[in-house]
C-alpha cells in the first residue's frame, strides 16, 4: 500500500517506482479523503490520516499489507505500524521523519507552492546539480505521461488541511520524544536523500537508532525525491528487503 505525500493525488506517484514495484507485488494506490476522486474532508492530523487508511484497508478485506509511505505518508505508515500492528508485514518510510523529529516545523510551506509540480521538483524534490535537475526534467515526464482520466487536481483547502497535519506531526512533545518509534516492531526500511531539504537527514538517523528493527539507505546527491532519481539501484533495494 502506497501512502502519498503532501498535496499529491494517485497521478503524483513516479511510475518508474510503481511499475517497479507491481513488477513483483499487488501495489495499492489511493486517494486521501478530499484529494483527487476521494470524498470528504480533508483530515488534519495524521492520526486522523491513519484511521481513515486502516478504514480503507478493511473495505478491500485486507488482514496485512507492507506499507510505503512517502513524507506525510511515511508520517501514517509510522502511526499505522505503531497503533496497528496487526495490519502491517514491513514499512518503507521514504523522505520522512519521526514525530517531533528535528526541524520539523514546516512553517516555509504554502499551499500554492505545493501545487506547483515544477517548483516542487527543482527546488525540493532534487537537488541543485546538473545530473539531480536532470533527474527532475525526466521525473516530471514520467508523472504527466499519463494523459486520459487523471485525477483531480489537489485543492488549495485540501493542501492547507495536510500542511496542519505536518506541523502538529513535527511538534516535539513535552515528554517521550521517541515513544512512538519503540513501538513499532516491524522490519522496516529507512530511504533518504543525503541532501534532503524538506525532511533534514538527521531525522532518517533518529529513526534507525530508536526504530528496534530498521535498516538505513542514504543516497549520494539527492533531495526528498531520492527513490526517483536512484530508482533503479532503490528498486533492487526494496526487493531485497522485502524477501
């Protein structure tokens, strides 16, 4: 089950990363509620985010799934395999930090830069070098490849509902930072980008230290985009880890 990030509809999903991965396993891929062809209100907390997957999760009659999440995602894959266990094999968190992790406070983003494909590709999603923009062009061609039946795009009240989310998720709390992390007992691979200037890459080390069962893959010269701009090398990777 693929768990999206911030201000993204099933179309925003990288191809090459999902073709990828259905090469070898059933992939889910959905809507938040008010994103894309989902109804009703967009949530504004991750636990709330949570519920309504597991909610999801049932209406397809699954009893366990290895869950993927991305920035906000990997944020629900976190709560989903602390609060819900039973549901989830293995988690990949990609691009994404713990619960009170470090610079977490996301008060730079808006909404209308969210929905700005190309500003988010070259200034967040890869980083400044010749062969990251690169990377970003040939990303960006494969997420509009797909021409008919796309979804909807992302509104401005659904992008603000998420960045509420994000920031109540990035508040540290007063007591029992890392709580939630000991929780989690299932396998789980960390991804990040050496240079990732959404999600600091001290927060991918925070989790593999307080994380009991987790593994950690940083990649050379990328930004919170880096299981694109490494897919193939993050394709092998995952494949390995979830055999």
């Amino acid at each position: 089950m693929l768990l999206n990030y911030l201000a993204a509809h099933m179309d925003n999903w990288d191809p090459k990363v999902t073709n990828g991965l259905a090469a070898e396993h059933d992939v889910i891929v959905f809507d938040y509620p008010g994103v894309g062809g989902s109804s009703g209100e967009p949530p504004t907390t991750v636990a709330a985010l949570t519920e309504h997957c597991v909610r999801f999760s049932r209406a397809l009659g699954l009893t366990e799934f290895d869950a993927v999440g991305f920035s906000l995602g990997g944020m629900i894959a976190q709560s989903l395999g602390a609060e819900h266990p039973a549901l989830v094999r293995r988690i990949i968190l990609l691009g994404t930090g713990p619960q009170g992790g470090e610079g977490m406070v996301f008060q730079e983003l808006a909404p209308n830069e969210m929905l700005n494909l190309e500003h988010l590709v070259t200034t967040a999603f890869f980083t400044q070098s010749e062969v990251s923009q690169a990377a970003g062009r040939a990303y960006i061609e494969r997420v509009q490849s797909r021409k008919k039946d796309r979804d909807a795009e992302v509104s401005t009240r659904a992008a603000a509902a998420q960045i509420d989310a994000l920031r109540t998720w990035g508040a540290i709390p007063t007591t029992n930072r890392f709580a939630m992390l000991a929780k989690i007992q299932q396998p789980t691979l960390i991804v990040h980008g050496n240079k990732d200037v959404v999600v600091a890459p001290i927060n991918a080390l925070l989790m593999v230290e307080h994380l009991p069962n987790a593994q950690l893959i940083v990649y050379p010269d990328a930004s919170h985009g880096a299981q694109s701009q490494h897919a193939e090398v993050f394709l092998k990777h995952v494949e390995l880890f979830l055999r």
